[in-house]
DNA sequence: GAGTGGTCTAGACCACTGA
DNA sequence: CAGTGGTCTAGACCACTCA
C-alpha cells in the first residue's frame, strides 16, 4: 500500500451512517473533477493502478468505481490506452413511462377505463407496418379511454400479435385495461418510444372533451419480447392536461415522471 | 470448486471472436428465465453462493450478473432476504437529447440559426421561477431560432444564470448557438426535461412558418451544476416536422434518437 | 514490450433480514 | 442464529494499444 494514501481519506468518517462505500468516493471525486473543469472532455485521467495508489485501494475498487462512470456516459473507456472524459454528446434523460391506471391513481384521482372497441382481424398492411409482424399475422384490435375522476384522460389505440399472446381474445379488459393486465402478463425485452405533437382530429377531440385541432401528445410505443412484437399502443393525451417529466443526473439514476 | 459446473457451460467456446464475459452468460441466462415466464414478478431467484455453484464461477462474478440486473431494474436485491424479479411499473427509456446543431446535420441537412433577441437583466419573477435562483439574480435572454436546410426547424428561448456563467455576456452566439456553446464550455450534473404539446401562438406560428395554433412539441429543460441552475431553455418544435424516439432494452443499454 | 482496461478468483468482513 | 447481499482485497491472466 505504498505510503499513505495521499490527501484526501474523504469523509468516510464524517459520521454518515453507514459509511459511503469507497468505489462511490472514488467516483465522486472524479465527477467532481469534471464537473469543475479541472478535468475537460478528451483528457485523459489517471489509470486504474494510479488511482490504486492515490485512493490506497485495490484494483477493482478503482474499477468499479470508473466503470460506472462509463456506464453513465460520463467517461469513454479504452483497453490499452485509457481512459478518457466523454465529450457530452447528447443530453440524455430517463423517462419513466407507468402504466396509466398507476399514473392516474398515483396523482390521487379516481381511474376508470371503458373499452370502446375490440376486434380481432387479420392484420392490415398498416398495422403490419406498426406491429413489424410479417404477413398472415393476426391481431386484436382495441381502442380504450381512461378517465380520471371521469375527466377523459388518454385515447388508447392498441395492437396486440395474437400469435404471441391468444389468451388475449378471451379476455374483455372490462375489469383491467389491456395495458396494465400485459404488462403483468408478458415481460418486455425491448421498447421503441416516439413522441410528437398532432392535432386532435374532430374524433379525437369529442372523446376527449377537446376543441377540435387541440395539441395532443402522442406516444407510441412498441415493445417486444426476443425480437418477437408483443403490442403496439399508440396514446394521446390532451396537451393541456399532461406533460412527461424525467430527472436525470449522470451520477445516481434518478428518475421522476408524471 | 466442488463437482463440475453443472449442466450450461454456456455458449462461450462456440467461437465468438471474444468469448462472452461469463458475467453476461449468468445475466442471460437469468434473463431469459425472468422472460419465459418461468420466474415471475416477486419470485425469489437463488442466493448468490446457489449460482457460485450452479455456474461455478465465483461470488464476485455472480455478483456482477446480479448487480446489473437490479441496476437495470429487473431484480430487487434486498440485503438479508434475497432477490426477487422486479414487478415492472413503468416502462423506462433513454431518451438522448442532442445538441440541435448535431441533429439537425446528422439528419443530412444543413444547420443555420439566427439570434432572435438577447437582453441581460434582472430576473423577473416568473424567470426566477423558472431557473430556481434566488432574488436579485440577472440572466441573460436570448431567443434563437434554428434552421434546417432553410425551413424554421426549432425556436429556442433560453435563460443564462450569468452569476454562473459571467463569459455569456461578452458572447454573440453568431458563430455557434448558445446551446452549443454551454454544453461545452459548462459541464452539467443534473437536468430535469418536460415534453408536453401546445399550440401555437401567433407569434410562434409566424416564426415557425406554421398554420396559428398548428400542435407543436414543447421541451423544457433546466440544468444544473452540483445544485446551482446553469440554464432554462424552452425549445419549441413545429408537431409534424419533428419526433422524439427512444429505442430501450432493460439488458443492454441501447437508444436512438431524431 | 510496457502499460492499459476487462475479467476472474478465493478468500474476507460487514449490515441486514428472518425465523 | 444462519443466510443474504454489499463491499473489499491481493493477487492473476488476457486482449488490446501505442511507442
């Protein structure tokens, strides 16, 4: 362990309760030495054994430490020459999609949901197109409203690949929304998000309570489980009543949505 | 070591060009049992020194596949009990947020952008509001307006906390825009996004070249260092030129954006 | 070839949960 | 109490990069 491990013991001992584990010391530190520009995007910082010497701690302390800094994007990583602070290319922000029932129930509002269509069909060329499903595929069709406190809160129009999931043609989704009894039932390996803006359309608008050509938000997501397509939902949200939040620090995944 | 390892040496001779970390092996592995069904939400998957010899590999290694699972939100590790298959509430996603500048030349076309107004003042009260500073705090306003091959793509309004950044006075932001030049010359530490739709006023409508309350996408973000608001900027984008997407698999960090 | 990061091991001590 | 996960160590071998 060399001589004694240079200025800063940190406060280890500074009587938090369990102390903080060395590795996230080790990270702090260097994310404060980017973040107060002592250290900018492109310099290299010290190497693993370098830092083993100036923190007195073993190699894979150090490691942990810097490899979740890589894995939060703050530090790019390279064997044999290096590592490097990122030269932030992007703002990146988690956000945090519920599941409606929870979102509306969570804001303290009474949810409700009426199913307003449901039919199983072959599906179009459209929805083959949305749903990445090949030909002959089948799919259940479904449009849904949720309420809260019977305000209408979400137009739902939702694909389900009836190949993967059959038992969803026996169910009415009269007690639970589709959304919330797949989410249980199958378990997502992969999710495509878009989001926009768009103009209610005289249909949209009277089962939202809206004026016609309100600005809506639009979600689409389509999620699929091993590169099978399980559903395709497409929301639309009122653009006055719902906004999408997320918190994002590259230090400690936090994430706030509502 | 006690007896062989058990059934699934894995994949790992099957000439990959680097064999798999066998880490990854554990974490599919365990993956693939979350998503067959076979493990469901609230089971208890087996204790770390049950997989040390199932996989006969070591606790550390174990470890690692387990660490990542929870910190991809797949398992809830509790110290004491055990692990347990997550119930997923939210979908999540990496939503990357570029610098517009990068966006709009990574889509092929060519950028331009023109300083709308620029004024260094006080903070009014709603400002302070939005930048969460404190009384007597100046800003710098600035209003951009981003182009993409000549058609009005974006319009920008930014806050500057100029006790943070004094420099961004003396700038012009002809060369390069403000958004561009903070990412690099300000490092953040957190940012907190909004995205809702809106309609647009007239005069947002002028500037975008686009029918008065035409839908458009509304991002909001205000960005801090360790604490301290570094910037607020509201980016106005017209609904029908523009998406957000976001691709995500709890496994492996992936995401796209446009 | 020296230095880098990526992975792995076989131990260890600890804080915490649950019976 | 025995079992769990969280952290840590002092080694090790490897693939890779760069001078």
């Amino acid at each position: 362990m060399a001589s004694l491990p240079a200025g800063s013991v940190t406060a280890r001992d500074a009587k938090t309760r369990t102390p903080l584990p060395r590795y996230v010391d080790i990270r702090r530190a260097i994310e404060a030495r980017i973040m107060s520009g002592e250290l900018k995007p492109g310099d290299r910082i010290p190497g693993e054994l370098e830092l083993v010497d100036a923190y007195g701690v073993s190699r894979m302390t150090v490691n942990k430490a810097l490899s979740s800094l890589a894995a939060t994007g703050l530090l790019i990583r390279r064997r044999g020459s290096g590592s490097f602070v990122a030269s932030p290319k992007s703002q990146e922000t988690v956000l945090e999609i519920h599941d409606i029932k929870f979102e509306v129930e969570a804001s303290g509002r009474r949810y409700r949901h009426e199913v307003l269509s449901s039919t199983a069909r072959a599906a179009t060329a459209d929805e083959r197109a949305r749903l990445a499903i090949g030909g002959g595929g089948s799919v259940l069709a479904l449009a849904v409203r949720h309420f809260a406190d019977n305000q209408p809160f979400v137009l739902e129009d939702r694909l389900i690949n009836v190949a993967l999931v059959p038992e969803a043609l026996t169910m009415r989704f009269d007690e639970e929304p589709p959304g919330t009894w797949l989410l249980k039932r199958i378990p997502w390996t992969e999710a495509e998000h878009r989001i926009r803006a768009v103009s209610a359309s005289a249909k949209t608008a009277a089962l939202l309570d809206l004026r016609r050509n309100a600005a809506c938000l639009m979600i689409e997501r389509v999620t699929w489980q091993s590169g099978t397509p399980v559903t395709s939902v497409q929301l639309i949200y009122p653009g006055d009543r719902h906004e999408l939040a997320a918190r994002f620090s590259p230090a400690g995944k936090t994430s706030r949505s509502r």
